[in-house]
C-alpha cells in the first residue's frame, strides 16, 4: 500500500526537479533568516543563487551538530518563534541538548513523510498499532504516532516501560503493529515468555516498525521468530525531522528515502568528498523543505550506501542500506576499526547465547583488550565445562575472523546482563581519552 503514491513512484526527473527547487529556496531562507549560515556561506564565499544544479548542493558548507549546540536553544530557527508549534531535543547524553522546532506545515510533512513508511512496512487502516518508544522531547513516539492516526490505524499510545503492561494491552487490545526499539521489542519477547504467552497462539500481532537505533539482520531474524512478524527498519534523526527521512517497505532490501524533502548524500568522513551510489560512507542529509529548522548538509556520523535501482515494491525512491554503523561508534582497537554491529552478527549467529551482549574496551600495559560479555541461551551449560570451552572457543575464532582481531569471550548466566526499554547502550570504552 502506498500513502502518496505519485510521488513515491515518481520518476527521477519528477523527483529531481523538485529537489531542486526546493534546495534553492531553503538555502535563500537560511541565508536570510539563521546569522550561522549567512556566516558558513560568506566564509565558503557562495550565495544562494549560485545553486544552479543538483550537483552544486556539494558547493555548500556542511552543518554539524556542535552548530546546533553551539546555537541553543533557538539560534538556527529560520521563522519567528510565533510561527513554532512544537519543540523537540536529542537525548544529549552530556551537557545541553539539541533543540529542534517544527511550524504547523512542518508537522503536517513530517506526518506524511512518516506515513508513507509505515505504509511501506505493512501497516493498513485496519490496525491496531502500539507505540512503545517513550512520549517526550524525543522525536520517536510522537513521530509515529500522528503518522499511524493520519493513516487510519487504530493508536495505543503506550509509551516506553512497564513492559508486563504493554504486554497485557497487546493482547486485550489486539494490536497488530509494535512500534518500539529493537531492544526493547527483544526485552519484550523475553518478558512474554516468562509470562507464559505466545505470539503465534496468544496475540495478533502482525508487523514491527523499529526505529531510533540500527540493527543487524540477526537481529531481526530473532525478533521476527520471536514475536511472529514483520520486522521493517526506518530511519531518521530529530536533527533532521525524527523519524521519517527514510523505511523498509516490507521487501527489507534497504530503506526507501523521502527523497522530496530529504536529499542524502554519502560522503567520505575523513575528505568530505561525495561518493558514489554503492559506496559506503557517512550519510549527509539536507531538510530542504522544513520551514522552522531547514537543514544542509547535515552529517550525521552515521555509515551507510545508497541503491538507485528500482524496488519491486514499485516504489522509486532511492533506497539507503541498513545503517553498520556510526563513525563515532566506531572503536579503534590496536589500530583495527571495530563497528559494534559486526561484534552483534557474530553473536547473534550462534544458537547458544541470547541476543544480549556488552562491549568493553580497556587498555592493559599500552595494550587495547577487547571484551566480549555474552548471555546464554541455557544456564544448564554453565555444568558442562567442555561444551563452554567449545562455544567460547567458537564464538572466539568467528570475532577473529570477522575482525581479525582477537577478543575475550565471557559468557554468563541467562538474563544477567543489562536490559533497554530504549535505545541500546552496549558498549563501554575505559581507556582513557587522549
Ligand atoms: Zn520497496
């Protein structure tokens, strides 16, 4: 099912064409209206009527998110504040958050946008949809939530937590579409079992759309046998809008892009170079039809590639790949690049552990060490000593493999390690900072 289905179908030049011109007026209206990018644009010595061409979007500064930062809590707004209906912010882990605005018309985009992906992944007015991310500042929940109303689904507006309540509305009120993280729709699994209830018997479930963190392909074969449906991945950022910038359709070859509002671009973080279709670099995404924050260039820190061909969901929409992982995430360990997602395949391959892991790096006499804590899926094999010599060795040799690398493999009683209702935390650098 499409939402709007002429333009998610539209061809290249339809899609081009409006990029364009609405790359030529959001550049105009930050020129004029946020003093940072009249600034970025004189230091980089161009004007907005410069951009001629697709191609001379590569021309303009890049924004990051210290510029947001650096501007708190309003300074990139590019309208009067009385033209702001709604404020969100990033869960900044230190220090102040990014603060993020929408006008009445952004809201309305921003629904849209969302819509067509929750189409894409499955969901029909006849649904029943449960939102499990947390109601806040965060861009998640309500995100999906006026997007699945403008849809026609039927919304439970349960927010993250109280995960044996969750489970009880899911099956009083049938609900057909979980909307949560990925972790925490595995937590939700878990809970279910020990509860004694089984999706295939005992809830209607039917899709899951996870967003707000990235996840492997292991993971999401665990969560579609666990939960007994269709998991669908989408992505987006609140720096951009929330979720919505781009979604699997139910085909899960990669998420289709609303490429009318959002031009992605990837490039290579170290140059700042624009790669090619099919390379793997960081995703550079510009908001050009936001009225309250439009946004160029943004990096996002996030690894990714695009696919151009066509999808035989018949949408048009260039797809990006599942995200591997952030260029922050990413540990340098003895001089190797480390994505914790790689760690996550491993792990998740392997039918004796459980999908709940941590990461922790130390340094030991100048030397990096790589930990690797692992649940398993049995504690009856903690009595048997050679088997979990055999799986530890395993598990070993498949990090080294994957790495090249050698890593230490703990493993651990079954639900010992730490449990997220949002997004994941799984990994702890102590090695001092230089
Ligand atoms: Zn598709």
């Amino acid at each position: 099912m499409f939402f709007e289905e002429k333009i998610e179908t539209a061809s290249r030049e339809t899609i081009e064409n409006l990029q364009l011109e609405r790359l030529k007026d959001a550049a105009k209206r930050v020129y004029e209206n946020v003093p940072l990018y009249k600034k970025k644009f004189d230091d980089a010595g161009i004007k907005p009527e410069d951009i001629k061409s697709l191609n001379d979007l590569k021309k303009l500064p890049f924004t990051v998110k210290d510029d947001l930062r650096d501007t708190y809590p309003f300074g990139m707004f590019a309208v009067p504040k009385e033209k702001v209906v709604r404020v969100h912010a990033s869960s900044g882990t230190t220090g102040k958050p990014t603060v993020v605005g929408y006008t009445q018309n952004d809201l309305n985009m921003w629904s849209s946008v969302m819509a067509r992906l929750c189409c894409a992944g499955g969901v029909t007015p006849h649904d029943t949809a449960q939102v499990a991310f947390g109601y806040g500042l965060f861009t998640g929940a309500f995100g999906l939530h006026y997007a699945l109303e403008k849809i026609g689904a039927m919304v439970i507006p349960a927010s993250s937590g109280n995960t044996e309540k969750q489970i009880m509305l899911m099956k009083d009120f049938e609900t057909t579409v979980l909307i949560s993280t990925p972790s925490y729709a595995l937590y939700i699994s878990e809970v279910m079992e020990q509860m004694g209830i089984d999706p295939k018997k005992d809830l209607k479930l039917k899709y899951g759309l996870f967003g707000a963190e990235a996840s492997t392909e292991e993971m999401r074969a665990q969560l579609e046998e666990r939960l007994n449906i269709t998991a669908t991945e989408n992505y987006g950022l609140s720096e951009i809008i929330g979720p919505g910038v781009s979604g699997e359709c139910t085909h899960k070859c990669g998420m289709h892009i609303n490429e009318d509002h959002f031009i992605v671009e990837i490039i290579d973080p170290k140059t700042g170079e624009v790669l090619p279709d099919g390379t793997p670099g960081e995703v550079v995404i510009s908001a050009v039809s936001k009225e309250a924050l439009p946004i160029l260039r943004y990096r996002t820190k996030d690894i990714s590639y695009l696919i151009p061909d066509k999808c035989s969901c018949g949408r048009t929409l260039k797809r990006m790949a599942k995200i591997t992982g952030r260029s922050d995430d990413m540990l340098i360990i003895r001089g190797v690049n480390v994505f914790p997602s790689q760690i996550e395949s491993v792990l998740l391959s392997s039918q004796d552990v459980e999908p709940h892991y941590e990461i922790i790096v130390r340094r030991e006499n100048w030397l990096d060490q790589l930990e690797v804590l692992v649940e398993l899926a049995d504690e009856r094999l903690l009595d048997n000593y050679s088997k979990l010599e055999k799986l530890q060795n395993k598990i070993k040799s498949d990090l080294r493999t994957i790495l090249s690398i050698d890593a230490t493999v703990t493993l651990v009683q079954p639900a010992t390690l730490k449990r997220f209702q949002g997004k994941a935390q799984r990994v702890t650098d102590l090695r001092e900072k230089k």
